[in-house]
C-alpha cells in the first residue's frame, strides 16, 4: 500500500510575472546642481588656494612656510562635512516647529 501524495501543478512563470506590480521608472536627475557644484567648488577652491599661499607669504620673511599641523587639518575637514551637511539640508522642505 503505498499513499501518494497529490502534487499540487506549478504556477505558470509568465502568469506570476505579470501579476507582479510593476517598478516605477525612476526620474533622472537633474545635472545643473552638479554644474554649480562643480563651478562653486572650482572657484571656491582657487580662492583658498590664493588666500593660503597669500597669508603663508605674509607670515614668513625668509620665504620658508611652516608645515600644516594634523589638528589643523582634522578641524578643517570637520568644517567641511559641516558645510557639505548644510549644503544637503537646502533641498528639504522647512519642518514646521508647531506643538500640539
């Protein structure tokens, strides 16, 4: 005596395929922010770059710059991510601040 046990049938693939809800399209992103991030960043660049080799001029009389210290450049790339942080939070809408 042997059971067999019913087998059940297989769904069909292209039923389970169109049945499956479809992926929006995403929207494509828009480059002007990356042209103006690219050209502030340029300028903004080349005017530290001159500022710097300014002021290093300025400090020294012999013409010998004195080297960057680590913690000046550690609490240089804190401000940076500070900005960058700034910069990201201008694209979200204001939170209203209202108690309930």
């Amino acid at each position: 005596m042997s059971s067999k046990t019913p087998q059940t049938p297989l769904p069909d693939r292209r039923a389970m395929l169109q049945a499956r809800p479809a992926i929006p399209a995403k929207k494509p992103l828009d480059p002007r922010p990356y042209w103006f991030g690219l050209v502030g960043g340029l300028f903004t660049g080349l005017i530290g770059a001159y500022m710097f080799n300014r002021a290093a001029q300025e400090a020294t009389k012999d013409g010998e710059i004195k080297p960057i210290e680590t913690g000046q450049i550690f609490g240089l790339a804190l401000a940076m991510i500070t900005v960058m942080r700034q910069i990201a939070e201008l694209a979200r809408p204001p939170e209203t601040n209202t108690k309930k």
